[in-house]
C-alpha cells in the first residue's frame, strides 16, 4: 500500500465509461465526476457485494473503506469464489437512500438517493502491513478514532482475517434529488399533495456492555458521534 507521502498522480475529474458503467436508464441521474464517486463512498460504510460462489449469484452485505484508488472489504464469500475460480468479477453497490418521492400519481412516485456500483476483479489482501492498513481504512470509515483506541489485531486474527481490495477505476455513480417530476403536467390539477418525505439517519445513545465495569467512560470520539439524549 502506498504511504500517504508517495506522490500519485491527480483522479481524472471524469470517470472512464464502460459497457458496465455507460448510463442507459435515467441518464440525467448519472454522474461522471470521481468527485461524485468519491463523496458516495465518504459517506457509508456498508457496501452489497454481488459475486458467484459454485455457480450460485449471491449477493452478500460487508463492510468497506476507501482509500484513495482502492475500495478494502472483508471478503470470506468472495475469497472462496476467487479461490474457485481466480479472476472472477465482481459488482460492489454503495446505496443511500435519500427520502421518498411522492407524486400525483403512483407512477411518478420515486426515491432520492445517492449510489455507486463498482465493477472488477478484487485481490486478496495478504501482506500483513497491507492488511493493517486496509483494516484501519474500514474501522476509521466506521468509527473515526476507534483504531487508535481499540487493541489492534493479534497476528492470528489478523491471519484469519480475509481482507479483498478493489480498484475504483471502473464504477457507475447515480444520484436522484428533488421534488416530483409531474408539477407540470395535467395531474398537477388534481388537488393532491406532492412533494418529498426526506430520511434522516443518525446515531442513537451510547449503550454500555452489560458487563462493563463502573468507571469506564467512553472515549471522545464515540461520545461526540452518538446522540447524548
């Protein structure tokens, strides 16, 4: 893994179109900006990965973090179809869904969102530093500070850790805002509500293990993140 003082070259500012990532549906909900990838990413750490293990498509719910040019996951599902079948694809989606669109009529209803889906082939991450590194990348995602304060993982955890990292050079990015499409056609006369029911995701309290001896406060990071109520 390169180290935060190796030079890299600058993201091009627009991202490559494939036939897997060329926008066919909803054109005007693409976006081609590595800026507009990036910030989807930023702002989750739970991505679905679609892969096939024994010829069976399954799509499997994981944890990431992104670190410049690479997408890291933990990967137990898909090492098992890599190690069937080296060079296997795979699809990562990236969803946030954003409110609900509600229109004149059911068939203009729809949903704001922002998503991203990455396509390639991950390799398995074995060099232990590289390991670390990505593992460091899904926790900080996660949690910010929580790498520092946690134990780090023993080197027969880190060992039984199956840890796959993507590149992010070919991906689809779509994103959906704004009120219902419909205010101007005839079913504006209908006398109906319309407009957005927005979704707003938060953290709840800080719920201490049971087993937690008195005393133990937690650390900065996790009280500023939670909800003190």
């Amino acid at each position: 893994m390169e180290s935060a003082d190796t030079a890299r070259p600058p993201h091009p500012r627009q991202l490559p179109e494939t036939d897997r990532t060329r926008h066919r549906r909803l054109r005007e909900q693409g976006r081609l900006d590595r800026d507009a990838l990036d910030a989807v990413l930023a702002a989750g750490f739970v991505c679905h990965l679609g892969v096939t293990v024994d010829g069976t498509p399954l799509v499997v719910p994981t944890v990431y973090g992104a670190d410049g040019d690479t997408l890291y996951f933990h990967g137990s599902v898909a090492s098992r179809s890599l190690a069937a079948s080296p060079g296997a694809p795979v699809c990562v989606t990236v969803t946030h869904v954003d409110g609900l669109v509600l229109a004149r009529s059911v068939f203009e209803h729809g949903v704001n969102y922002r998503s991203a889906m990455i396509f390639g082939t991950p390799q398995p991450v074995t060099d232990p530093d590289e390991k670390l590194a990505g593992l460091r990348c899904l926790t900080e995602q996660a949690a910010p500070g929580q790498w520092d304060y946690a134990r780090p993982p023993s080197r027969k955890e880190l060992a039984a850790t199956a840890l796959l990292a993507l590149s992010l050079d070919e991906a689809s990015v779509k994103v959906r805002t704004g009120p219902p499409d419909d205010g101007d056609g005839p079913d504006a006369a209908l006398g109906l509500w319309a407009g957005e029911l927005p979704l707003r995701t938060s953290w709840g309290p800080l719920r201490p293990d049971p087993r937690l001896p008195a005393g133990i406060e937690p650390p900065p990071h996790l009280a500023a993140a939670a909800d003190p109520s």
